[in-house]
C-alpha cells in the first residue's frame, strides 16, 4: 500500500510553516551498503503508521506548523555539488526563519546544511562511527569526514559526538589530542546517560544546536536497515532522552543513513518516529 509521498500530518503552506521537511538521497559516498538514496520515501511511508498524539510532549502532531518540501534533486551531482546545493537551499530556509530538518541520504549530506547556519553554533552528531578523518577515498565530503568538514565551519570546543564505537586508532588519537568532545557507547552505559547529558549540557551551555542524528548510533538490533551496522549501540529510549534533553536548544537537524534495502521496515518506522519526536520536542519547548 502507498501513502502520499511526504511526511505524515506536514500539511502546513512553505509560508506558514514553522518547519521545513526535506529529502536529500544521496548516498554516492556510502562505503559498505547502499541505498540510502530510497530513505526519504520510505521514512515517509514509515511516517503514516503513527497516531498523531504524542503521550509525551502531550502535542498532536497536526498542531505543529509543518511543511514537506519533497526532495533536493542530487541525482546528477557529486558529493562537493551537494554540499553547494544543501548549503544554499538550508540558507533560504533561515533566512525566512524555517527551522530545517533533512532526511538523509547518507551523512555526507550534513556539513553542507551546517555550513549555511551562523558559525557560532553548536553541534550533537549522535553516531556509531568517529567520522574525524580529513579525507576518505579521496573525498573530503565523504560520509566518513562529516565531523571534520563540520568542524570547518563551526568550532570544534562546540562539538559534541555521543554513541561512537567505530573509528581508526588515528582518528581516535587525532580527536583526543585536539580536544574534541565524543563519548563512546561504552561510557554512556557504564556512567549513565543522565551523566553524559549532563557533561555534554555543562560543554555547550547557552548554545543553539544542530542536531545531526545518524541512524547507526542505535544497535543494529533495533535499525538494521543502515548502511554501516555497527554493534553494541544505544537504544531508541536512550536517543529520544537525548533529544528530549536537548530540545529547548535545537535549531534544526537531519536524520542520515537508513538504507531501506537492507530493512523490514523497522528502521524507517524508527527513523520517521524520531523524526516527529525531535519536532514535536522542539515544538513543545518553543511554546513553553
Ligand atoms: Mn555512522
């Protein structure tokens, strides 16, 4: 059965919208599985399986002033084209003070949507993998340098990585001696979440936030359809109490790297419930 190919409930005009919805598939710079570039329709399927009330932010998501934009076409384009073309298309959304939020795609498609906000603000990428490399496969946009490229832009004291538990020795090293903020899985379960939340609060104090939500940081257990799986990962109770923590400070975000090929349907439904928790959560703190 096919649904109307975008977002469940986000029926509000561009003008009056508060949030702007929109697809970006691409996935040229997958390295393992691919595509990613089928995300954006099928978290959008995913999207009309949910009743629209909220047991917890206590909002029905019809309420919130949503606008699908439908898709970037990034066929013909190679990863450096993508990130002109997120860049210019997310500064069009500020400029008329949207608060963007793409669906990936693979994460190569974040640094160009970061680039187009002010330089002072601040970064949660929720992750398996370290992605600190300069270049991969002779790429600097690859998906594999997303924090890099974003460090371009924004500071890296404004950085914060949470889930990781996949990089290289180098990388690993490079991120420890330049102070960059990351906790690992492990750490997270063994100090408790509420303690990372809590250090990762004290880092980026009064901060505007973007939130750049890789599918993989969760255990493959519970989104399998992913385009680099990476075991012992958090749950989805543990991110939506991220994003939950976060919410009165977010400014936009993207959800990357669901590859519907390798699913059941499970990871997209995931996907697309984070999707309206992260804007139902911003919502609610931008009423209160
Ligand atoms: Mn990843």
């Amino acid at each position: 059965m096919e649904f109307p190919n975008y977002f469940a409930d986000a029926e509000s005009s561009f003008k009056q919208a508060s949030f702007i919805l929109f697809g970006v598939p691409f996935e040229k710079t997958s390295s393992f599985r691919h595509g990613a570039d089928k995300a954006p329709f099928e978290v959008r399927q995913a999207s009309w399986n949910f009743e629209r009330y909220d047991l917890r932010t206590g909002i029905n998501f019809e309420e919130i002033l949503v606008h699908d934009y439908g898709d970037l076409d990034v066929s013909k384009m190679n990863s450096k084209q993508v990130f002109d073309a997120t860049k210019t298309f997310t500064a069009t959304l500020l400029k008329e003070q949207k608060i963007p939020f793409a669906i990936g795609g693979d994460h190569s498609i974040t640094p160009g949507i970061v680039s187009a906000f002010p330089k002072d603000i601040a970064v949660i990428s929720l992750d398996a993998h370290m992605d600190f490399r300069q270049e991969y496969k002779n790429d600097i946009y690859n998906h594999a340098c997303v924090i890099r490229r974003v460090a371009d832009h924004v500071p890296l004291k404004n950085i914060a990585v949470l889930g990781i538990r996949s990089g290289e020795k180098e990388e690993y090293e490079l991120a420890q001696k330049e102070n960059l903020f990351f906790r690992d899985a492990f750490t997270i379960n063994k100090l408790g979440l509420k303690k990372i939340i809590q250090q990762t609060k004290t880092l980026l104090k009064g901060k505007k936030i973007y939130l750049t939500l890789d599918i993989d940081v969760i255990d493959p257990a519970y989104a399998p359809g992913t385009s680099t799986p990476e075991p012992l990962g958090l749950t989805p109770l543990q991110v939506i109490e991220i994003i939950e923590a976060f919410s009165p400070q977010l400014i936009g975000g993207d959800l990357v790297e669901v590859c519907p090929p390798y699913d059941h349907g499970q990871t997209a439904v995931l996907a697309a419930k984070l999707i309206q928790t992260s804007i139902s959560w911003i919502w609610r703190s931008s009423q209160a």
